[in-house]
C-alpha cells in the first residue's frame, strides 16, 4: 500500500505527464503544496519505521530551490532517518 500511495502522490494516479499540473519547479505556489504533502508524507513513514521509503520520499525534494526555512525542515526530518549501514 505504501507504494501505491507514493506512487499515486507523485505519478499521478496514473495520468499523463502532459496533463496540465503545475510545475513545482517552476511555479513557486505548486511547489509549496508539493513540499508540505512531501513532508506529510515523509513524517508518516518515519512514525512507521519505514525509513527507506522515507528518504527516498525526501530525496525527492532534491531537485527543488528550496528556501531557507524549507531546508531547515528537510534538514530537521533528514535527522530522524537513521544512516544505512
């Protein structure tokens, strides 16, 4: 389930990529909508212990201009992601 529901926050339900979503790079007001589901999401995978999919979810936020006080928050959740062995 875990996957189906990442896949469908980022993938889109399976719609075309030309469908006219907004850009969240481009588009500053997408991409604050973006990275607060993204860090939801993130959070609840921590609180379930799945931390893989949780930084795979953060990474994604890695391609985005973040400001300053949205990288101290992905700083902050990045913390609670214990480091692969």
């Amino acid at each position: 389930m875990t996957v189906a529901v990442c896949a469908g926050l980022f993938g889109g339900c399976g719609k075309s990529s030309d469908a006219h979503a907004p850009d969240p790079i481009t588009q500053p007001e997408a991409q604050a909508g973006v990275f607060q589901r993204t860090c939801e999401r993130v959070n609840s995978l921590i609180a379930s212990k799945d931390f893989v999919q949780a930084q795979k979810t953060l990474d994604v936020l890695k391609g985005y201009k973040l400001t300053a006080e949205q990288q101290q928050l992905v700083n902050k959740i990045q913390a609670q992601i214990p480091k692969a062995n």
